[in-house]
C-alpha cells in the first residue's frame, strides 16, 4: 500500500540542495541570449519597426518581429493574440499593441548584455490611441472597440435562468443587495519566465520551459510556426510555480522561433518586472447581487449580473467567467436564479488562469451575501449553510442534479466541529483599539476542464523481469508545478501494480516520450493522471499474465461526459465533480492602523482519499496564504493600462509574518465515485473561502462589511473612522 502515506517528495533533495534544475538554470555549449522588447504602452498603432542599428550591434545574432513568425497568433481556448505584434498592414491582426505586455521584437545575441544594448537601439513608431482602462470605461455608450472579434467590448457573455427569479423575490421575506468588487492578483511564482531552445538529436525543435500542458504548449509552438506537431518537443524541467500563470505563452514561442531560424541554442529569463507584465494576472471582477430568503433561512431567489475585466484578449477569459458563473450563488440549492455575466476587454494586462479560476470571485460574492443574510435573520452562519446546502440529488443553477458524491454538508460539519463552532468565544484580554472576530465560509468548484470541452489523460507503464517484475517504467506527461503531483503519481503506481515505490522509475513532462495528460490545472491533475495510470496498470499486467516480456500498456483516461451551457438558460451538466470546501478565520483588527491579523484558520477539505496527506496539508497551507494575500494584501494598482505594482517591494506578498499563526487542516475522506481510487482534486480549494471568511471575521469584530477586495489597511481605516 502507498496511496495514504505521507512519502518524502521524490524531488526534495534536488530541490532543497539547489541542485534541481528549473528552467533558469539550463545551459549548453555555446547558448545564445535572448531578450524581449515589450510595448510598455496600452495601447497604439504600430506604425514603423525599425530594427537596423540594432541589428548591427556586434555580438548580435538576430532580430525577429512579428513579420517574422509564420502564422503570428496564439491563444489556449481561442486564436486571438498575437505571438508579436507587427506593424499595420501586416499579417498581424491589425497591427495594435493593446496592452503594455505586448512583446513587439525578439532580440538574440552572444550575451545577455548585447542583447539589452540592442533592445534599446530599436525604434519602434506608434501612434497612440485612446485607452480604456476599466470595466465601465469598456461598456460605455460609444467606447471604442478594441478587438476585432468582440464587438461590445465583451468576449463571451452567459445568462443563467432558472426558475422564475421575479417570483422568487415576491415570495422572499428577507432579501440582501449588495455590490462588490475584487482585484487583480499577480501569481508570483519563485521562477520568472524562462527557457532553453535548441534542436535536439533527432532534429527536433525542443523547448525546455515551465508550463502546465506540455503537449498544448508543443501545440502552440507548431501552430504559430506552422509545424507539423512532431517536429516540436516540450520538455518541463522543474517548475518553480505556476498557479495558472503559466497556462497562457510566454516565451516558448519565441524561443522555438529563434532555435528555428538560428539553429543555436538560446537561453531567455525575465526579469520579476518582464514577468508581472508579462504574464497575465487573475481577472478583476464587479458584481450586483441580491439574494432572497424566508424567515426560517430557505433560499428563495438570487440575481446576479457579474462582469470581469479580461484584458485585450481571451486567454482563458471565457472558461474563467463560464466557472464564475456556475458557483457565484454558492453551494447552495436556490429554486429561482437569475445570473448575467460577462467578459470585458480592455487595456489592461489580460487575465487568466489563477488557482481557483474564477470561483474565489464568484464564492467571495456568494458567500459575503450569505453571511450577511445570517446576520439579517438573526441565524447562526453554519446552520443557515446546512439548511441550504447542495446535497446528493439537489438541483444546480444549471438545471440538473448535482454529480453524486456531493459532501457539501459533511465538509461544513466537519470544519465546524474542529473549529468549535458555537462555543463561545474566550473574551482574550487584548487592548482596546484591538477587536477580534470570526467569520465562516464555504465553497465548491469544479474538477477538470468543463462544458463539453473534451478530457483526457494519458499513461504508458512498462513492466521489465522474468518471472518477478523486477522494475516498472511510468511515462507520464503532467506537470509538477511544486504541488507533488510526481510523488502523487508514484504512489498512484505502486499502489495500481502491487509494487513497492522503489521499483518504479518516472520518465516524465516530455512530449516525445508520454501522450497528453492535459494540464496541471482544474484541480484536475492528480484526478486525471490517477485514471490514467491505475488504467495502464490493469491493462500492463493483463500483459504481463499474457507472459509479454517487458510488458507495455497505454492508456488513455476519459471521465464522464459534460456539456456547455445553453445561452439563453445555462442548462448544462457543466461539470464531471466538484470539491467542497469550508473555513473559519479568527481575525484581529487594528481599529487604529486598519491593519489586519489572522490569528487562526480552520481549513476543511474533501480530497476523497488523500494520496500524500503531508503534501495535502501542503496545498492547503499554501492555498490559505494565496488567498490571503488576495483579500488582504495583494493589491495590483494600474492606472491608464500600466501596472504601477511590478516589483515585490511594491506588490506584497504575504511573508512569515502575514500567514495565520495556525492553519488547521481538515482532511475528508469522502470517496468521490467519479475518481480512480476515490480520489477528488483538491488544489484550488482552500484558497476559495479565504476572503469571505475574513471578511466575515472583520465584520464580527468591527461591524463593517467590506465589499471590495483587498481589505487594505488603507481602506478598512478609511472605512473605520
Ligand atoms: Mo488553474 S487556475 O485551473 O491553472
């Protein structure tokens, strides 16, 4: 037996002793620097790319721009955005720099010095245009579009209607409304941006990059240089983070460019400043709500209309806002529901993927309005939950049955009881302009990609011996971006073949030597990537009875179907499963300086069957501080489309001293029937009811709701005088 044990991770030694190698450690013999230059404007016309003096800088090797990639566009969900944006009359879209990250050249060279020379030799002319810079700006009457494919300035709307929300507010005796706001969040990994091209033995463009689906950034690669996919390799070495930030491109496609037309290896590393503006950050988003109830806390009705401000382009906008839309009622069952939401272009960086993936939005929203309805009724936060819970056979939002193996209910008994819920709180002696409270909240959010969007996993296993299996080989492609998904996936194989961890070798994130296994993303991986390998496991010892000397076996892993969201109603069975999650946070404010502490959080969570409960307890402590640093400290300030925050002195971060004293892991074990081995992905979740738990705990100890996140020291002293 291995699934349960909390194994040492397989990648800890290299790691804590330096010698694991992330992308910003690669190097071969006679490597070639690269640079990019980036537009740092909003947004402008490109008119002239004059790249001439730099060009001939000594020690320069090339320069490309967008004229010089072959089919200059990307995008993970749609073909949107440029790989470099060329000048106007170009191939290129239409020539239109439409946020400060736009790469607009790609400088290689013998150093990494030449290169920055170079990059300031290169005289770009634009014309500036007008910049909308937030989400009302986006939608006022006459604004200017600012993508060809959305007309509007809106990506991808979606309506739910369930019920009837009208008759629904008539009935309800209770009703809260309520307008919120959150803001951008830049994902901070250790590893900036960075890579290692050439070509390797076989002739292949090979890219040593971090990223979260090898063979979807191999896809990209051969898209936007018109290669056939087997001329392009991915390989990840370690990562170093990602939390979604590295879902979209950054510099694989470049780099491929560059191995490409130079044939020489080339190195890229950004700087922490290349990055925050590089990288897409999590989506801001606005909200109404209003929420309806009886006198006894049965959930009548809700509204929503929720906008988040996407950026220029797609990226993962719509998936994002799709999610946003499914869980900002909570989970809850609510009979009439009446949701409108929408993505909106503007100038700003664009936003993407960020761990939770539009749900810590969507819960904030839900679950503020939640607490604030307990406070309406006079009823206890959990109870009023209990009563309303999704449970098995409760209808969704989305107009079917929840998928089985719901513990919406269990999970919130569970965090309750080892917070001690309900017992009263010691009146701690603190000083008087010191106040504490407690707050509750809960969540829910889908497992793997969603809305009919077809999944899969992939797993190759490969039996050698004679008569014992002396030794298995487990091909894998999924990313560990750090979460341990590589420990997990061995003890996932140990336990599949009967063999102890020792005799299994991983050959792993290589697109040349593993099929897909989607992406590291969803909560979906260690879900996934279970189905594939105890699949293969079952199917290479079936060989090995068959006496197949070494023994070998694909497999290909594929959940249960789900389908997209009708337009005008969101009827959908949008998700394959979902987890559950609750907290509670004891805060203690300041009431002079605004500043507030976390002192203690209770974090339940069901993992249906936790692989590795050490680097479980890891995820949760890691997605307790994430979602800390969200509602409380992280504040990503732009104006006019530039980040003013793009260094950490400026953009903080939680540190040793911000995270709570004590975080209280509460692992549930609830099988979930839609995993292999009862397992349910579990990453995302303990960062989902940070804020609304907070918040909730700032309003026990200072009367205040504070509707926009982050809960600044700033702000909730402004708010307190
Ligand atoms: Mo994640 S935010 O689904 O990479």
């Amino acid at each position: 037996m291995s699934v349960g044990l909390s194994l040492p991770r397989i990648d800890a030694r290299a790691k804590v002793t330096g010698s694991a190698a992330y992308p910003g450690d690669l190097a071969m013999p006679g490597m070639a620097h690269a640079k990019v230059l980036f537009a740092r404007r909003p947004h402008a016309r490109v008119i002239a790319i004059d790249t001439r003096e730099a060009a001939n800088l000594p020690g320069v090797l090339g320069i490309f721009t967008g004229a010089d990639v072959p089919n200059n566009e990307y995008g993970l969900v749609l073909f949107d955005a440029p790989v470099m944006v060329g000048v106007a009359g170009g191939k290129v879209f239409d020539g239109v720099v439409r946020h400060v990250g736009e790469k607009m050249a790609l400088i290689v060279a013998e150093t990494e010095r030449i290169a920055e020379r170079a990059r300031e030799l290169i005289r770009i002319e634009y014309e500036d245009l007008p910049v909308i810079d937030s989400i009302e700006a986006a939608l006022a009457p006459g604004a200017p579009q600012l993508h060809p494919h959305y007309p509007g300035n809106v990506i991808h709307p979606y309506k739910i209607r369930h019920g009837d929300a009208a008759a629904g507010f008539a009935q309800a005796e209770v009703i809260i409304e309520g307008e919120y706001r959150t803001g951008a969040q830049e994902h901070a990994y250790l590893q900036p941006e960075a890579g290692l091209a050439y070509i390797d033995e076989q002739g292949r463009i090979t890219v040593q990059v971090a990223g979260q689906w090898a063979h979807e950034d191999q896809e990209q690669i051969a898209h936007a240089l018109r290669l056939p996919l087997e001329r392009v390799r991915v390989i990840y070495p370690a990562i170093g983070g990602a939390f979604g930030g590295r879902e979209d491109m950054s510099v694989q496609i470049v780099l491929a460019l560059a191995v490409q037309r130079l044939g020489r290896p080339v190195k890229i590393i950004w700087t922490r400043e290349e990055s925050i503006i590089g990288h897409h950050k999590r989506h801001p988003a606005w909200a109404r709500a209003k929420l309806g109830a009886l006198r006894d806390g049965t959930l009548v009705a809700a509204q929503i209309q929720l906008y988040t401000d996407a950026g220029p382009y797609n990226y993962t906008s719509n998936k994002v806002l799709g999610n946003a839309t499914v869980t900002c009622v909570g989970p809850y069952v609510i009979p009439n529901v009446t949701i409108d939401s929408a993505a909106v272009v503007t100038n700003n960086v664009p936003s993407g993927a960020f761990r939770g993936f539009g749900s810590p939005q969507a819960l904030f929203i839900a679950e503020t309005q939640m607490n604030k309805l307990a406070d309406a009724l006079g009823m206890d936060p959990v109870a009023l939950r209990r009563k309303n819970a999704l449970r098995d056979g409760s209808i969704t939002v989305n107009g079917s049955v929840i998928p089985d193996g719901c513990s919406m209910v269990e999970v919130i008994n569970a965090c309750a009881a080892a917070a001690d819920w309900g017992a009263a709180q010691e009146a701690l002696p603190v000083k008087g302009y010191i106040k504490r409270g407690r707050g509750f909240a809960a969540g829910h959010k889908n497992i793997g990609f969603s809305f009919g969007a077809p999944e899969r996993c992939e797993a190759t296993i490969e039996l050698h011996g004679a008569t014992q299996i002396e030794r298995a080989v487990v091909f894998h492609a999924g990313a560990d971006c750090g979460q341990g998904a590589h420990t997990a996936f061995l003890q996932i194989a140990a336990e599949a073949l009967g063999i102890p961890t020792d005799k299994i070798e991983l050959r792993l994130s290589d697109t040349s030597t593993s099929g897909s296994s989607g992406s590291a993303s969803a909560s979906r991986l260690t879900f996934m990537a279970a189905g594939s390998i105890v699949g293969a496991a079952a199917a290479v010892l079936k060989k090995w009875q068959e006496e197949e000397r070494p023994a070998r076996a694909d497999f290909v892993y594929r959940p249960r179907a789900t389908t997209a969201m009708d337009p005008e109603t969101g009827e959908s069975d949008p998700n394959i499963t979902y987890g559950y999650v609750a907290e509670v946070a004891d805060v203690e404010v300041d009431t002079e300086t605004g500043q507030v502490r976390v002192l203690n959080l209770v974090c339940a969570d069901d993992v249906g069957r936790a692989v590795n409960p050490q680097q479980v307890v890891g995820q949760i402590e890691g997605g307790v501080a994430q979602g800390l640093g969200w509602a409380t400290l992280e504040h990503f300030v732009s104006k006019g489309g530039r980040p003013l925050t793009t260094r950490f002195s400026t953009y903080l971060i939680p540190s040793v001293y911000d995270v709570p004293d004590n975080v209280d892991s509460v692992l549930v074990e609830i099988s979930d029937p839609h995993g292999a081995l009862g397992i349910r992905g579990m990453a995302e979740m303990p960062l989902l009811p940070v804020a609304p738990a907070v918040v909730a705990a700032i309003h026990a100890a200072t009367g205040l709701w504070m509707d926009e996140l982050p809960v600044t020291a700033e702000r909730l002293r402004a708010k307190l005088k």
